[in-house]
C-alpha cells in the first residue's frame, strides 16, 4: 500500500461561522493508494476527537498501524488496491493543521486562547477546500466514527452532492448532556491544574512531563468510550498483584488501566488543543441552521449508511435511529440503512470491533 503525507498551505481565507476569519492556515493529511485517470475513486476517512491523518499502515520502523488499520489497506473493506483514501487532519489538532500553537500573523505570536473558537462546519470547509485544490469534487464514500461521524452527516447535509455514499459510525446529530458531560470533567481538569497556566504553559515542557489535569479529563473519556460490561469483562475486581490489599493507595486492575492511558496521553495530545477540540464537539448540532432534524435530513442525497453499536454510552443507538426513522419520514427510504452492531465494548466498538461491521461498507463500495 502507497502511503504519502503531506501538508497544503493556503494563502486565501477561510470565512468561519464565529465571524472570525483565517487569513491563511493549512491542513496536513495523509493517502493511501492511487487516484486514477478521473480521480473517481476517492475515499475520504474523517477522524475522531483525538485522531490523527495517521488511518492506516506504518511508518518505516513504527511499531504501531494507523488507527483503523483493520479497516483500510490493500484487500481490506476499504481496499486501497481499487481506492485513493484521504485522510486530513481537522483544524484545531496538533498533529499538523491550523491550531491553538500555530503563529497568528495579526500579532506575531502563537494563538493560544486568541485562536478562534471552531465548529465542525468549519472543519469540513476547509476540508473541501482541500479536496478541490486537489481537483476532487466528488468522492465515492465518506467514512467516520464519532467525531468523524459528524463530519460525515456535516458533508452529508451542507455538500449533498459531494459524496456517493456516506457512513456515519457510533456517532449523533446533535451532542447530547451525557457526553457534554464528559467533557466537563477533562476541561475542568485541565483548565484547574495550574501548570495549565490559562493556557500559556510551555509546550514543550508539557510535552515532556504531561499534565496533570490532561490525564484526569482523559480517565473520564476512557470511562465513557467502554462500557459496563467490557469493564467487568476487562478488569474484573482483580486487584494488582504489586499492590497492598490495605494500602491506602493500593489499585485495582481498573485503576492501574486508568492512569496508564492517562498519563500516556498527557504527553501525546496538547490539552489547549484538547480543549478546542471539546469544545467543537459540545457544539456540534447538525439541526441549527435548518430548525428541526427533518429539514436537516432533507437537504440528503447521498446514500446513507448508519451504524450503532448496542453498548455505546456515549453516543447511544436510539441517537442514530431518530435519524433512520427521519430519513424513513422523508419518503427516503431507498437512500438510508441502519444497522445496529450487537457489541458490549462500548463507543470505541467503532475502531476495535471492525470485524462486525466491515462486511458493510466492503460490499457497499464493491458494488457497481
């Protein structure tokens, strides 16, 4: 498989829906495969809060794949023997776009809490703006779980004719308290812990030790990516066998989990990007502009794919199907599939359990 990354710099602004205005940004991401003669063989993968352009393969000498490797290659559902994949880094991340640690020409100084405040319609914006530099105006298939999700439905509604086909995966139209919730307690965290210092700490020694309060918010989002069951099924009550039973600070099998991918991730993602990020996904209503669910899901033409997953607690399956039912509403009911993913992992079932849900999108893109 042919992997290249790269980064566009634009020089026109991007209008966004604040008021506020890039003068210039850039978007970095990443392919696989080839684009044929007339660049009708596109695939765009959208990524989810924390994700990356990184979707699939490996870097020479990395011991890690791309985060859905197991859905995207050469053979796979997504086959980049037959599809040219693109997968580009949102505005507001710190694995190469436009974000809060970039340099505001305005000033001369990185952005911090100047950067303006994004929402996922401004993210797809410059998405297409990308495509098109690329001479691609319309792709075979749109794919992306929770936050990609939304992007997908983003492209789905606001570019009705861009994409062929769109699969929206453990995702909703509009985020809900249960998950604003979540994010609470990482931005409160983070913002809490005084070596965030309003958001002007020194980036590199961050990078370094981590934070604190970044490793907290990310224990929530654990809780909230798995479930109940695959919890019990994971950890059990087993307690770590280092650890005294009596000892204050003594820890569960859970507990052990917890901080292991708290701390790690304090010193992978930048917590001010973190924040943003949050931010966009809190605000995320794909019904604002158009005053009710239906008349958003009426501007659709694209060939809708839908896909819950049973032990989602943060984006629960009865999310997706007011979204089957409204497309059934509008008379639409050629141009919509829903199929709920019998799973007790929970919300990241989406990038894990790829085995019960690929089938679908293979024999979707494979037909002519």
């Amino acid at each position: 498989m042919k992997i290249q990354t790269k980064t566009h710099y634009f020089d026109e602004p991007l209008y966004l829906e604040s008021g506020r205005v890039f003068s210039k940004f850039h978007l970095a991401y990443e392919t696989y495969g080839e684009l044929n003669s007339d660049k009708s063989n596109v695939i765009v993968i959208t990524h989810a809060l924390t994700g990356s352009t990184h979707a699939a393969g490996r870097y020479e000498g990395e011991s890690k794949a791309g985060w859905w490797d197991s859905l995207i290659g050469d053979g796979k559902a997504v086959d980049t023997s037959k599809f040219f994949v693109i997968c580009i880094n949102i505005l507001s991340s710190p694995f190469g776009s436009t974000c809060p640690l970039d340099i505001d020409d305005s000033t001369g100084k990185e952005y911090r809490t100047r950067f303006p405040v994004l929402v996922i319609s401004d993210v797809v914006k410059a998405q297409v703006r990308l495509l098109s530099e690329l001479g691609i105006s319309r792709v075979k298939a749109v794919i992306g779980g929770s936050l990609g999700g939304m992007q997908a439905l983003c492209y789905a509604i606001e570019y009705p004719n861009f994409a062929e086909n769109i699969f929206a995966l453990a995702t909703t139209y509009a985020t809900q308290p249960w998950a604003i919730a979540f994010n609470k307690i990482a931005i409160s965290a983070i913002k809490s812990d005084p070596n965030f210092k309003g958001g002007y700490y020194d980036k590199d020694e961050i990078a370094k030790s981590g934070l604190n309060g970044m490793a907290v918010g990310r224990m929530a989002g654990h809780i909230s990516f798995l479930s109940p069951a695959s919890m019990n099924e994971k950890f059990g009550r087993n307690y770590v066998e280092t650890d005294g039973l009596y000892e204050l600070d003594g820890r569960f099998q859970v507990d052990r989990y917890l901080d292991y991918n708290g701390v790690n991730f304090s010193h992978r993602f930048d917590p001010l990007c973190y924040l943003y990020i949050a931010k966009m996904m809190n605000l995320f209503d794909c019904t604002r502009h158009y005053g009710s669910l239906k008349n958003a899901m009426a501007q659709i033409r694209a060939k809708l794919f839908l896909i819950s997953f049973s032990g989602d607690i943060l984006f629960p399956p009865n999310l997706m199907e007011e979204m089957y039912k409204c497309m059934i509403d509008l008379g639409a009911k050629e141009r919509v599939f829903y199929t709920q993913i019998d799973s007790d992992y929970g919300h990241d079932a989406f990038l894990v359990e790829v085995e019960k849900f690929d089938y679908i999108i293979k024999r979707v893109l494979d037909a002519r």
